[in-house]
C-alpha cells in the first residue's frame, strides 16, 4: 500500500521566513567588544534611563546579539554590586553577654 499525499496528513504549514543571520561570536567577550559594549550602554541610558533599547547596543557591538548583550549586562552589573558590597567595611556587632553565651554554644538562660 502507497501514500498517495491524498488523504491522511495534513502538511505542516510553512514556516516563517526568518531573518538573515548575522556572524555572532560565542563564549567570552573580548575587551574590544566589551569595550564597545560599555559605550553604547552610557549612550543609551543617557537618551532615557528608564527604557533599555538592547538592539542598539547590540548593532554598536557589531559582533553579539540582542540577547547576548541583555546577559553580558545582567551579569556585569551584579558582579558590579557584588564587589562594591565585599569591599564595604563591615561594622562590629555589639558584644552582649547574650551574643557571647550564643557563640560558646550556651543556651541564653532567662
């Protein structure tokens, strides 16, 4: 028995024409483009702080894409506030008789 394409299956339906793809690089990001990065990020934030146009950035980038540069900032800026939080002095707690019974592992009595 053959298939004659008749009756059965429907075809899937076509799909969507997509975009040419551009040359993107993968893996770490080189100091030029991060360089780069870093600029069209100043320039964007200046024309409104409030709205993030990651498409721009990615075009003056030239190499990465939207996405890769929505990362590349996601994960700048934390590391950002990670290091500006560990270099803060952190200040002394009080050393209370209750404070000092809890560290030697003592029960507080009341």
């Amino acid at each position: 028995m053959t298939r004659s394409g008749g009756a059965g299956r429907a075809k899937p339906p076509a799909a969507r024409a997509k975009p040419p793809k551009t040359k993107t690089n993968e893996g770490r990001w080189t100091d030029e483009e991060h360089r780069k990065f870093l600029e069209a990020y100043e320039a964007m934030v200046a024309v409104d702080p409030a709205r993030r146009r990651w498409p721009n950035v990615a075009a003056a980038v030239g190499t990465r894409s939207t996405t890769q540069c929505r990362s590349h900032a996601q994960k700048y800026f934390n590391v950002r506030k990670s290091n500006v939080r560990a270099s803060k002095p952190k200040t002394p707690r009080a050393r209370t008789p209750s404070t000092l019974a809890l560290r030697r592992g003592r029960q507080n009595s009341r």
